[in-house]
C-alpha cells in the first residue's frame, strides 16, 4: 500500500500509527526476520501496556505487509469487536498488536521469545539518564564502536558486523552474528557484572571508551547521576528490544523522537543528533530508502 499524506498518524482523521507502521514493515523484514514483535500501547492517564508473542498470538513482521487502506478505514471508525467477521484473523491480531487512537512504541523479542534460547545479536543500549545530554551519548555510541572494532581477542571469538540505532533518545549499538550462538556465549562474554567488571568485554569497553571519551562511562544498568551506562542486559531470549524506525513517546499524546538506524560515518556527525531529533513520520517515510541501506 503506497498512499502520500500531509500527516501519516491520521491518514484517516483519527490517529492510528499502524500505516506508518505497515509502510516501514518492508525495510525490517532482513533485521527482524524470525523475530516476535511487540507493542508497547500507551493510555490516557500515564500508564501502558505491552502486547507480545509470549503471552498472545506471536506476530511477525512480514504480517504488517497485509495492511490495506480498507482495514485503516475500519479502524477509524469502529471497535474490533464490530467488524470482526469483516477481516481475516490475521488482520485481526494485527488490530489486537496495533490498537488505533492509541501512540504505540514499537519492539521486538531481542533473541525471541523464552528462556536459554540461541542468540544471533547482542545489542547494548547507552543509558544516558535524565541529566546526560544526547550528545554525550552519541560521544559514547561512537567510542564504544572504535574499542569493540578494535578489539581483536573479541573479533577470533565470533564473526559479526555492527549496527548503530538511533532510539529516538539515545543509541543502540548492535553486534550481529553470522551464525547463532549459545546462551552460555552471552554469559560468559557479554553479561557485565559490578563485582568482576573487567572479566567482560562489555566491562572492558566501557573502560576504553572512559578513557577515549573522558566521560563516565560504565557497564550495566545501575543508574547514577551523571553516569552513561553500556547496558546489554536487554539481549538474552525473552527480553524486548526497540525497533528500528518506531516512534519514541515522552507520554501518552507526544511523540518526541523517532529511530532511525545509521551507519558509522554519520555516527562521526557532531551535528546528528540535532538532525535526528528534527525528523518528523512524513520525513522518515520521504527518506526511507535511504535509511533503511543501513540495517
């Protein structure tokens, strides 16, 4: 479905993310491939909830291409309860994921869903806290991308390549496998302990890039004042990871970011942030072949 439109959230009045959503989906399909999906549905007073393949019906990123400006005009005007013997079940899941005049986070299960399964990616994400400038992060994304390239104990290990996120806040930095490895991998390679910091390369990469960046770096995820923290807690099976290209909500009606996957040259951008930060649904969808070369 290719459809032009002056604001992507309300392609038919009312605000539903799921075209924006479904005009991505084509550019995930390599990045999220075998991958359960999930969504993150934010209520009026505050709270939210999330909807995933552990606990409902899994969804697959390949189902968002059956999205149709027929099932949009549906949603704008009914609940799923009125029209359910009007659309397919799939169409309907996708409703149940992608509930309209709702905003909604979108994630994915990081090494999917369940407990001990096989990984192919570690992602850490760079936790800046509410008083650490964006910049700082975008500092911190790219030392941490020179210390693990230059790495080459870690390199005779494993065969990968690097991604780089923008959330939409901050920065994912993602080493994806060429092939899956074992939980036990993750354990004993990555999982960054307070205790023994340096017996993991998370640990030791923190401290290169301490070094590289002058600011406080460390691994894990204990927040502390004016700390960036290198968190890879959110890679092992079960854990939840957010999309490439989903739109980053402050609160239930404010979209305040949106990820945009980069390469490592624009990461070297002392202007990106501002450049991120200023793009709009609209904006993303206009640009879309270009930022989808770099998942």
């Amino acid at each position: 479905m290719k459809k032009e439109m002056k604001d992507v959230l309300h392609p038919n009045g009312e605000l539903d993310i799921l075209y924006y959503y479904s005009q991505v989906s084509g550019k995930l399909k390599s990045f999220l491939k075998g991958k359960e999906i999930a969504s993150k549905i934010w209520l009026p007073n505050g709270f939210f909830f999330i909807k995933r393949g552990s606990k409902i019906e899994p969804l697959h990123i390949e189902e968002l291409s059956i999205v149709e400006e027929k099932l949009l005009k549906l949603r704008a005007e009914n609940n799923l309860a009125d029209v359910k013997s009007k659309i397919s079940k799939q169409q309907a899941k996708i409703w149940d994921y992608f509930v309209p005049r709702k905003l909604i986070d979108f994630f994915y299960a990081t090494n999917n869903e369940g407990v001990g399964r096989k990984i192919d990616r570690v992602f850490f994400d760079i936790d800046r806290g509410s008083n650490i400038s964006e910049e700082h992060a975008r500092i911190v994304a790219q030392g941490l991308v020179e210390a693990i390239k230059k790495d080459k104990e870690f390199s005779k290990i494993v065969k990968y390549r690097i991604s780089i996120i923008w959330t939409g806040s901050s920065f994912h930095v993602y080493l994806l496998f060429s092939k899956l490895v074992e939980k036990k991998f993750y354990e004993r390679y990555i999982r960054y302990s307070k205790d023994s910091p340096l017996e993991s390369f998370t640990g030791r990469w923190a401290l290169e890039t301490r070094k590289k960046t002058g600011l406080n770096v460390q691994g894990g995820h204990e927040k502390v004042l004016n700390q960036l923290n290198i968190d890879p807690s959110q890679t092992p099976s079960g854990k939840l990871a957010r999309v490439p290209f989903s739109l980053h909500m402050k609160d239930a009606k404010t979209v305040d970011g949106i990820a945009i996957p980069l390469n490592e040259k624009q990461l070297n951008d002392k202007n990106l942030v501002k450049k991120l930060k200023s793009y709009t649904p609209e904006k993303v969808l206009s640009e879309l072949d270009s930022w989808g070369k770099n998942l």
